[in-house]
C-alpha cells in the first residue's frame, strides 16, 4: 500500500505543477480529449510499478496494456476528470488499483488539488488522509444528494436524464462534477448519498468500487446485478438507499 499511495502523491504533484500552464490538447475520439499531462502522468506510474513490481501486468487509460482477467495488474487513470483538468476547473484525480483477476484487492484515489488521499485494502476499510470513512448515514432517498456523470458522447446520457425526469422531484440535490473516481470516493466518505454513471470503463471505477465496499456500501450495474470490471455503469450507496433507489427506477 505504501508504494500505491506515494505513487499517486507523485503522479498528483506533477498533475498539480502543470494546472495552472498551458497544455497539449489532442483528441482519442469525438469530444475524448486528453493531455500531454495525461500522457506523462501514466508513464510515470507505468515506470513506478515496473520498477518496483516487474512481474506485475498494467493497464492504463492512455496506454492500454494488460486487458487479460488472469494474474496481477494495476488498473489505472492518471486524470480521471480530463476535460475539467484541461479547462482549468479543480475536480480530477489519480486512480490506480491493483487486481487479481476479477478480484479488487487494493484501491487508491487522490485529489491533488485538495491533497485527498481515498485508499482501501480488500478486507481492511476505507480511508481519508488515515482516518475511517463510511457511507452516508442517510435513510430517506427525499432527503439525499444526488451524483451523477455523463461520458463524452455518451450514449446513454438520454436515459440518464429521463431516469432524472422520472424521479425528480425526488431528492435535495443533484451534482454533475466531472469525475466518476471521486464521485464513488465521495459516496464512499458519505459526501454523496447516490451516485451513477452509465457509461464506464475499469480505470474509471476500479478503485472506487472498492472503496465504497470497503466503506459500507454497495456498487451495482444499472440493471441490479454487482458491479465489476466489466461493468459498463455503476449505481452506488449505501444498502438501504440503493435498494429504495434501484426499486423506485423498476417502477418508471
């Protein structure tokens, strides 16, 4: 865990020198920007874990690599949040996990912006900055912030909003923040009390789904079933919010 979290603080400070400069904007498809920030980012984890961990495979946002469900890997996204890191707006984070497998075993989030380091081990609990966190403590899906993200060119964002339309009004508030690792690392510290995304991909939410298990709550497919890996959307909270959530969305 040490290495995972001193990676992710330098992978952060170098995010952090760079925000406030100019920066190379290219372009992976329709409206999916990335950075030269990013770019250099992933290659500094990429050399951080090889020399540490050679045996270990990776897989990077940027970079592709390891894709196969056997053995160790690092799944990692050097800015989660690209598009608000480019335009200057202070809601991104490093994301890294390590795998066996299907299995989720280690899971780090850090905002360098606000020096939030989110971490869990598999079995261990959850963390802010060393101190514990839990899900919200929250009961009544009326009274409860909602998070939510949409994808560039995201197919899906039609039926997120009319799952919105259908619902609403049905909760205090809705955020739409840029950033899907730090809005499950927000469910996870009891920030937010739901939140979904219905179009990811594993660097996006492998760290996070295990920071919310280990914080208490539950990450699920739209659809109900666990969410992993493979997932393509995630809805999370805690276990009695999201059965009320997930019940109220059959009944649109």
């Amino acid at each position: 865990m040490d290495i995972a979290l001193e990676a992710a603080r330098n992978a952060g400070a170098l995010i952090r020198a760079r925000f406030y400069t100019d920066k190379e904007v290219s372009y992976k498809g329709p409206s999916n920007l990335v950075t030269d920030v990013d770019i250099a980012t992933e290659a500094l984890l990429r050399e951080s874990f090889a020399l540490e961990f050679p045996s270990i495979g990776f897989l990077g946002e940027e970079s592709g690599g390891d894709s196969s469900e056997v053995g160790l890997r690092w799944i990692v996204d050097p800015v989660d949040g690209t598009r608000n890191y480019a335009l200057g707006v202070p809601h991104f984070a490093v994301s890294l996990a390590l795998v066996s497998g299907t299995e989720i075993l280690l899971g780090v989030t850090y905002d360098p912006m606000r020096d939030e380091m989110f971490y869990a081990v598999k079995g261990y609990g959850a963390f802010l900055n060393g101190n514990p966190i839990s899900v919200t403590k929250q009961t009544l899906l009326s009274e409860s912030i909602l998070g939510l993200d949409l994808g560039p060119m995201d197919v899906n964002a039609l039926s997120a909003f009319n799952l919105l339309q259908g619902l609403w009004p049905g909760f205090q508030a809705v955020r739409v923040l840029g950033s899907a690792a730090l809005g499950l690392a927000y469910i996870a510290s009891g920030r937010f009390d739901i939140y979904f995304h219905y179009t990811i991909a594993p660097w996006d939410v492998a760290a996070g789904i295990l920071l919310v298990r280990e914080a208490g709550g539950q990450v699920k497919e739209s659809g109900g079933g666990l969410a992993t890996l493979e997932s393509t959307s995630v809805v999370s909270s805690s276990p009695v919010l999201l059965e009320e959530f997930l019940g109220r969305v059959e009944e649109l």
